[in-house]
C-alpha cells in the first residue's frame, strides 16, 4: 500500500463501510481478528498520531506490533542501508509500516521485500493513510463526499497530506479550491492531475476568498523542516490563522479539519465550535487503519 493511485472508488467504499463496523465493534471490545499477526513500525521520522493509530488499530485487533522510533539506538546509526534494514524487519513480522523522510524511498524499498508494506508518509511525496481517514471524516461527519466544496489551505508545497488528499479527491464529483502563500502553491502536477479527471480546482491567495462556499476547510501547518531556507519558513509562519471570526464567514454545517500536529494555523478558540472535527478526525485515523491492516492481512 505504497500510493493512493492504487485506490478506486469500490475499494474505498469496502474499506470505509470496514472501518465503519470496525469502530462499532470495537466499542463494544477487544477483537481477535488479527490474533497471531505482528506488524513492524519503522518510523525514520517524527510521528505521534500516525505510529500510535497503527499501534492502537493493531492492538485492537488482537495483534502485536514491534515499534522502531529511535533509529539512532537501531544498525541504521552504523550504517546500515534502508533497504538491508527493510528485509531484515519482514523476518520478524507479518506486515511493515514505514515512514522515511526521502520522497519515493517506501516504494523503492518495497521492490526487495516480500511481505505488505504501507507507506506512512515518505518526505514530501505522499501520506495515502492519511488521505484515506480524511476522504472517511468527510463521509462520516458529512455523509457524502460528491458535490462538496473543499478548500485546503497552508503550506501546499511541502504539504504531503494535500498531495495524497488531492488525488484521492480527483475519484470523486467535488470542487478543490487551494490557498497558500506565494512560492508555497500546490505542486503544479497535482492540481493537472485533479483538472485532468474533470475536478473544479482553482488557487488563491488568502481564505476569505474560498471560506463562504467551502463545506470543508482542510487547513496544513508550515512545514518548516523542509525549507531549505530556515529564514524562508519563518516568514511565512502565521500566514494563515483560522479564527473564531474566520469562522463567522464559513456555512454552519462545514467542517474544519487539520492533520495535526497543529502549530498557530488554526486559533485554540476554534475547538469550541462544533464544526471542528480534527480531533475526531485524528480518532477516525485508528479505525481507518485497522480496516487496512485487516485487508492487507487478509482477514478482511
């Protein structure tokens, strides 16, 4: 599971009506569905919501998981090359998650191993599990995804949640309107991607311009580890901050989502207005995941 470009619209509704019951069930107790299978977390990368959803889908499922977040404390700090780390790491588990901060290293990597391998996120390239529980929030707290306005707003350059997010958005009937700040557009080959498949897109320079029509207002942090110029990132931070009087202007049943970590984009008075969802958003990402990992091991 290296690319949203492998996902269709009759997989994504299997999976999401998957998740859907998974999250029902799971209410109710612990499950056995995944009893025996272990799943490797490799994260070369930083990660709170992405590593601990895996781990907790897995654990709810009734598996193990073997986690690796200090690489520093790994063979990786002697040296040792991704690829020999991967195909040592199939060996002692049944699926692999990987994150790494190289766009294309997860799917290069998967070319020499055996066993599944899910890409968690992989530089500036693509984040698809991410995209797939945000295409979920969107079904489950609107009830539909066609015929949606969505806006994303930040830092779209750096942004790979906007870069899967777009894509996987392309499968449906919506308009995508992006904002960013000058030089921090949305990669030009995204936005023909989405105008290839027929999608309403269009750019912008600040959110007053999109925040009346919009029924989602997905809003990105500046991703300021991947400047090349620290100076350059500082002076974009806080180019956008949705506040409370933001909000006035927005429909009274859109919904305001964000990836998280959340930095100065989105005003801590925001979390009082119901249209706030990226709590439960970071929630809907474990019961996502779980109905990946039961596809993937084949016990779905």
């Amino acid at each position: 599971m290296l690319s949203v470009t492998q996902f269709n619209r009759s997989f994504l509704h299997q999976l999401f009506n998957l998740a859907h019951d998974l999250r029902i069930f799971a209410q109710r107790g612990p499950l056995n569905i995944l009893s025996g299978v272990s799943l490797a977390s490799v994260f070369y990368e930083p990660s709170t919501r992405t590593s601990c959803s895996f781990t907790a889908a897995m654990q709810k499922l009734g598996g193990t998981v073997i986690n690796l977040s200090d690489m520093g404390a790994t063979s990786v700090a002697k040296g040792e090359t991704l690829q020999d780390f991967m195909r040592v790491m199939e060996r002692y588990s049944d699926i692999v998650v990987l994150r790494h901060p190289e766009k294309g290293a997860v799917q290069n990597v998967s070319r020499f191993m055996r066993k599944p391998i899910i890409n968690a996120g992989d530089g500036t390239g693509e984040h698809p599990t991410q995209a797939l529980l945000d295409v979920y929030t969107i079904r489950e707290e609107i009830g539909t995804v066609n015929g949606l306005t969505i806006a994303m707003v930040g830092d779209l350059k750096h942004g790979r949640t906007v870069h899967s997010l777009v894509q996987l958005l392309s499968l449906y009937d919506v308009k995508i309107r992006l904002v960013s700040p000058k030089g921090l557009e949305m990669p030009p080959e995204y936005v023909q991607l989405a105008a290839s498949k027929g999608i309403d897109v269009t750019e912008h320079s600040h959110i007053n311009h999109v925040i009346a029509e919009a029924d989602v207002v997905y809003v990105t942090r500046m991703q300021k580890e991947r400047f090349a110029d620290p100076a350059a990132a500082e002076a974009a931070k806080g180019s956008y901050v949705i506040t409370a009087q933001t909000l006035t202007k927005a429909k009274p049943n859109m919904i305001l989502m964000h990836p998280l970590p959340r930095v100065d984009e989105i005003h801590e008075e925001c979390d009082l207005d119901p249209r706030a969802v990226y709590f439960r958003q970071a929630e809907h990402g474990m019961y996502v995941r779980m109905a990946l990992l039961a596809v993937v091991a084949g016990k779905a």
